[in-house]
C-alpha cells in the first residue's frame, strides 16, 4: 500500500492544528508575557540594591522581619515558598506562598521592597500546571510533538513545491 503524502499531511495538518491549537496558543501568549518580566515591575518586581557587605543577617531575623509584611501574611516558615539569596546585590528575597515578595537588606535587616509576584503565576499557566499537574504532561507534551509533526511535514510540503516550481521552471527554460 502506497502512501500518498500530498493527503497525508493536508489531513495531519487540518487535524493536528485543530487539536494543538488552545494549547499552544496558552503557551505563546503565557511566553510572550514571560518575556517581559524583567522589564514589567507589574509582572515581577525589580531586584532593589542593599548593602554592599557580608550578609549579616540570620534566617530567624529573616522570619521575624517576614513576619511584620501584613500582605505576605507570613506566621512561620510553612507560609514561605523560597528564600532567593542575592549576596552580590546584598538582598534576600523572601517569597511567600501567597505571590508576595519581600525584599530584605542582609546587613541592616531593613525592608527594602514588598511587592507581589506575578511571574510565577504566569509561569504555572505557560506549562499547564495551573490547570491541573497532568495537564502538563497529557496535554501540553501531546501538543507540542504534534507542532513538531506539524513544522516537519509543512517542511515537508514547503520543499516539495520549491523544487516542483525550480524543476518546472528549468524545463521551461530548456525548452525556449
């Protein structure tokens, strides 16, 4: 049996498109906004510059200075979601589960910045774990091998019809 390519891929491109296109169409507009969290404080707040010295500062300070942000909402270490350590920029950020950020001077312990935090949150949408931990795997994975039939066999078609036009082209050419 002989496969007709020319219906095979019209027939994976119509179906494939159809199936992958709410998917992708998340993760680009999630990507796009991604690229801009550096540069919107509203997706992800700007890293702030403390001290310029060896970080001082305990981790129970840390907790007792989280604590006073009434937005964090921070009672224990069970409330904070990470600590990014920024010795270079003399900070530490704390994040809470809730997307808040705070910002702490590790030689002064001073607050610099409370702010909320966006970009994680986008983040879970861009890899499909905001919609459910499976849907990451069962939907999005499923979806970009099926993108990558898509490029392949449109590839596919894109090189064919160059060198059926090229070949064409040299016959006519050929024959004046």
């Amino acid at each position: 049996m002989k496969i007709n390519w020319k219906k095979f891929n019209r027939k994976t491109h119509y179906w494939g498109s159809i199936v992958c296109a709410l998917p992708i169409l998340v993760v680009i507009g999630s990507g796009v906004v991604l690229l801009f969290k550096k540069d919107v404080d509203w997706i992800q707040p700007p890293s702030m510059q403390g001290s310029d010295s060896t970080p001082r500062v305990s981790f129970d300070q840390i907790l007792t200075t989280s604590k006073t942000v009434e937005e964090a909402k921070i009672q224990g270490w069970e409330d904070i979601d990470r600590l990014d350590v920024r010795p270079g920029k003399g900070i530490v950020k704390v994040r809470a589960k809730n997307d808040w950020e705070i910002q702490i001077d590790t030689e002064s312990n001073e607050i610099l910045q409370v702010a909320h935090r966006r970009s994680d949150f986008i983040e879970s949408i861009h890899d499909g774990t905001f919609f459910h931990d499976a849907v990451k795997l069962w939907v999005f994975l499923p979806s970009s091998l099926i993108l990558f039939v898509l490029w392949v066999t449109g590839l596919y078609l894109f090189l064919t019809m160059h060198f059926k036009k090229r070949s064409r082209k040299q016959i006519t050419q050929a024959t004046e």
